[in-house]
C-alpha cells in the first residue's frame, strides 16, 4: 500500500510549496505543491476551501477592526464582510463616514454612504444590493 504521508513529504520536499503563482521552470503558472494550473485547473473543492478560508478571513477582520461589528444586525454584518471581501480590510476602513454611521445605527445614512464613493461607481449593482442590505435594517 502506498503510504500516502511519506509520499507527500516527499513531493513537497522536491516541488516545494508556494502559497502564491508562480512560474514552473516549464513556465507554468503553478501554486501549491507543483500544482499547474494551466494543464490542471483547480477543482471545485479546492475553490470552495479558498473562499470559506477567505470569508472566515473577512469576518475576523472585521470582527477585530469594525467598532460595534458583533452588535450589528446579521445582514449588516455580512454587507461589511462582502466589502471586506472585496477591498480587504483597508479599503473598506476608508469608509469612515459609513462606518460611524453605522455605529451609531443610522443604518439609511450609512447605506447612502456606500453609494457615494469610487467603488460604488466601479462595482455596480454590487454596491447597490449591498446598500440595500443596510437600507432594510431601517425597516425593521
């Protein structure tokens, strides 16, 4: 029986392991462990893990650098998390206006805050569905 441990140190000792693409000394765009994602691209479990790391990734960001996050409705929540997702965490702490807004619950001003900025203008309908996720918050 092949033991499967050994033979992933071993790969991994002679591939190496890179955690962002690089080019294989055929020139491939590879990553990971030999991975060449030109002949073989990545599989759909493998995309799923990547984003459930990168949303999991969102959601401490915001949880460490968003005063008030925890407290927050759910939806508001994930509307931060999808910019988060989107600008990283920097970025969507550029948004202080917004951020203050929601911090003190006005959850209208906020949403309206959204709209009015570069990234509204570049995303779209994107930042129009994500305001509206605030916007309801009013509602309630």
């Amino acid at each position: 029986m092949i033991d499967i441990d050994r033979l992933r140190e071993d790969l991994t000792r002679h591939e190496g392991s890179e955690s962002v693409v690089y080019n294989c000394p055929e020139g491939y765009a590879t990553i990971g462990v030999g991975h060449n994602l030109e002949t073989k691209p990545l599989s759909q479990a493998a995309i799923d893990q990547i984003l459930t790391d990168d949303i999991n990734d969102a959601v401490t960001e915001c949880e460490r650098a968003i005063i008030g996050f925890s407290g927050f409705p759910p939806t508001v929540q994930e509307a931060l998390v999808n910019m988060a997702f989107n600008l990283g965490i920097t970025g969507l702490l550029r948004f202080t206006n917004t951020l203050a807004y929601l911090e003190d619950h006005k959850w209208l001003a906020a949403a309206d805050e959204m709209l009015d900025s570069k990234w509204a203008d570049q995303v779209g309908n994107r930042a129009i569905e994500i305001s509206n996720m605030v916007r309801k918050c009013a509602e309630a």
